[in-house]
C-alpha cells in the first residue's frame, strides 16, 4: 500500500455581513379566536405599512407563519382556558443595514411585537469564501508538507479531498419586547467569521535505499 498523510486544513477570514435577517412576531390573547386574528391582522397592516416607509422591498420580506390557537392554565388538576393566541410571524431580509436599529425601535414601541435578530449572514456569492477555501487548501498542504519532513518524506500529490461543511452559525442578537426609548436602537453588523476547512489525503514519496 502507498504510503499517505491525510491533513485538515482551515482557515477564518473576518468580513462584514451582507445581508441582516429579522423576524417579526405580532402575537395577541382575546376571549375569541376572531377578536384574536383581528387585532394580529390590524398591526400586521400596520406593519406592512411601517415596511413600506422604510424602503424595505416586498421581496425581502414573507409571511413564515400564521397559528391561531386555544391557550390553558393547568393548576391543581384542573384546565382553565385563558384565551384564543393569535399570531403572525414575518421575515424580513435587510441588505441595507441603516434601518434595522428603526424598524426595531419603532415596531416594538408602535406595534408591541417580538423582534428576533438581527441574524448576520455572508452571502453565498461573497469572494471572502473563495478565499478562505484556497487558505485552507494552502494550510492543508502546509500542515502535509511538515508531517513529510518529519519522517524522512517528501510529499506528493493529493489523492482525495473533500470540504468539512460543520462551519460554526453566525452570531445572533436578541431583542425582545418594548424598546424603551424613541431613539433607534443603535446595531452594528461588526465582522464576522467565514470559516472554510479541507480535508486532504497526499501521497509521501521516500527516496530509494542505497545499494549496500
């Protein structure tokens, strides 16, 4: 059999974030499940209409959810019907980050909704992943070349490669219920990590023994 190294090569390259993620949560308990629907339905306008003045395009934004449901208190054996929860859940996809500190100051203080995010994310297309891709092949073939020299080889070609996609997520920043102030709330996109990392079997070369 050949003798072989098999190395994992990776690489972190920071760069800021194209594209924020926020979902919208617009939720309300009533006696029934019209009062309920109704009450989501009105704030959710009102939220579409929020969307619109922002600048923020349809096509950045879906409905990811609508439930209507019955909601109980369990104490002491017995059930106790509290309400009917009604609720709309909306994503909202960002390119332009100047609007995000607004939409959340201003959806939470107008409209009393959950906000989850913003959700920082790289995308696809960015070159900082073909970078990063070729700085783990080039620590790959780094890391091969040192176990070659350690044991008296030289190091070949490669035999087999394969891409390790268990990269870590992007950081997440929560706000949840009222904004306490009218100001926008202050959001930074910051750098985050692209991680990239390969997995490399090369083949080792050792010269030929000396005849005696």
């Amino acid at each position: 059999m050949p003798a072989t190294v098999k190395v994992r090569g990776e690489a972190a390259i920071r760069a800021e974030p194209d594209d924020a993620l926020v979902m919208i949560t617009v939720t309300a308990l009533e006696a029934t499940p019209g009062a309920a629907l109704s009450d989501v339905s009105e704030r959710s306008n009102a939220l579409v209409a929020m969307l619109d003045r922002l600048g923020i395009a349809r096509a950045d934004r879906s409905t990811a959810g609508v439930t209507v449901h019955e909601e109980f208190d369990y104490e002491a054996g017995s059930r106790r019907s509290l309400g009917h929860r009604a609720v709309n859940q909306v994503s909202v996809r960002l390119t332009d980050h100047e609007p995000i500190g607004q939409l959340i100051t201003e959806a939470t203080e107008q409209l009393s909704v959950r906000i989850d995010g913003p959700r920082w994310e790289i995308a696809p297309s960015n070159p900082v992943r073909l970078q990063a891709a070729r700085e783990a092949a080039a620590d790959a073939q780094r890391r091969a070349r040192a176990f070659a020299q350690g044991v008296g080889a030289r190091l070949g070609r490669p035999l087999e490669l394969s891409e390790d996609e268990d990269h870590p997520r992007p950081r997440r920043m929560h706000a949840v219920g009222r904004a306490a102030a009218a100001d926008p709330l202050p959001v930074e996109p910051g750098e985050h990590e692209v991680v990239a990392s390969i997995n490399v079997t090369f083949a080792l070369e050792f010269d030929d023994p000396q005849p005696a």
